[in-house]
C-alpha cells in the first residue's frame, strides 16, 4: 500500500469533508454581478401620487431585457396590494421624480435605457399607455430625445417606449422610441392600479372552521334519518 493511502485512510473524516470543501470554493465558477432591485416612493408629501416605483436591471449589460419579458413581470408583480405595471410618466413632476429616483445601471459610451409602458404597434403614431390607470390613453405628455420617437419609412418597428439615460456632468434624460426585437438594461414597475383582484386562499384557521362545519353537517343529517327511522 502506498503511504500517501494510507495517510488519507487515518485522517479524520471532518478533515477530508473540509478539504473537499475548500477545493470545491477554488474551482467553483464566481458571480460578481447581480441584478438591481431598487424599490422607492414618490410620496404625497413630497407633491407625489403616492405610487410606489420600483427599477430592475439584469445581471449584465451583454443580458438586456425584452420588452415583453419586462411588460410580463411588470403585471405579474405586486406590492402592498398594489397591481404592478410598466410605468406611466404623465407629467414634467413625474419624469423629474423619475430621473432621480433609481441608480440606473449604464452600458458602453454611459448610456442606458429602461422600459416603459406606452406603445404605438396598433396605430403608428399614436402613442398610447398600455397599462395603469392610463391604459388605453393617448400619450399627452412627452419628453422625447432629438429624433425620436423614429418615424421615418421603413423604420415603423419602432413601436416600444424607454427611458434614455446618458451619463455625463450633468446626466440627461429623455424618452426614445426601440425596435421590437430591441433590449434595454433596465424596466420600471409602478404600483398604483388598485388592489390586486385575486381571491386569497383560506389559512389554516379557515380551514379548521370548514371542516368543523361539514362534519357538524354530518352529523346533524345522521341524527335526523335516525329519528325518521
């Protein structure tokens, strides 16, 4: 038998489960990225709507987000028994709130962009808001970049809303009009359509008490045949 066998049968077997451990942390893959959740208030106090807003951005500037797989999470989400939604920028207060409420995640050249809610796909040039209190309204107010939103022929797949983001001294902000089969590195969730619909399930006490009622039921009906019999 060789010495260095017989060595690893005598040790103790918390030593070898350590060793296993440490080897697997030095040749395990790291994540040094992860993604943005950032979650703030626009308050009545502070001349706000008292909607909650919440931004997220993926784990890398190379894994943009789809315009429907942002719009698809956006309704899937809720907060406080609030609907979530992409969000609606309805007025300067709003997009001013907007621009300093998150730390958005930026990309090459320190640009960055993050979807919102309006789209004009079912009639070009008619900007409308998909979801929210707004949903269905046409667009009002606007904030758009030099040259957009893209209109020129050929180019009517520019159906998709997003927030622009250029850093800089100062950074600016504008809105920008994105293919359908564009990303951005970012969405905006707003809560602020009312209580969510859905129907609670019954909690364990809910349960008991159920329960408790047919069996009483039950009962009740055996004592009657009984008698009638």
């Amino acid at each position: 038998m060789r010495p260095d066998s017989r060595l690893a049968r005598h040790l103790p077997h918390k030593m070898i489960t350590l060793a296993c451990a440490a080897l697997a942390l030095l040749v395990a893959p790291t994540t040094t990225s992860a993604q943005t959740d950032q979650l703030v208030q626009w308050t009545t106090e502070a001349g706000g709507n008292g909607h909650w807003y919440r931004y997220l951005s993926p784990v890398s500037i190379f894994e943009p987000f789809s315009f429907a797989t942002a719009q698809s999470a956006a309704e899937a989400s809720s907060y406080n028994g609030l609907q979530g939604y992409l969000a609606t920028i309805t007025s300067q207060a709003e997009q001013d709130f907007m621009n300093g409420a998150f730390s958005y995640l930026l990309g090459f050249g320190g640009t960055g962009t993050a979807w919102l809610g309006a789209s004009d796909a079912a009639t070009e040039g008619e900007w409308r808001w998909l979801g929210g209190p707004e949903a269905g309204q046409l667009v009002s107010y606007t904030n758009w970049r030099p040259g957009h939103p893209v209109a020129a022929a050929g180019f009517e797949n520019y159906d998709l809303l997003a927030l622009s983001i250029f850093g800089g001294s100062p950074t600016t902000y504008g809105w920008v009009s994105v293919e359908q089969s564009g990303g951005a590195l970012g969405y905006i969730i707003e809560y602020g359509n009312g209580p969510v619909t859905t129907v609670p399930e019954p909690g364990p006490l809910g349960l008991l008490a159920a329960g408790a009622a047919a069996f009483g039921m039950m009962v009740r009906r055996r004592r009657e045949d009984a008698a009638r019999g």
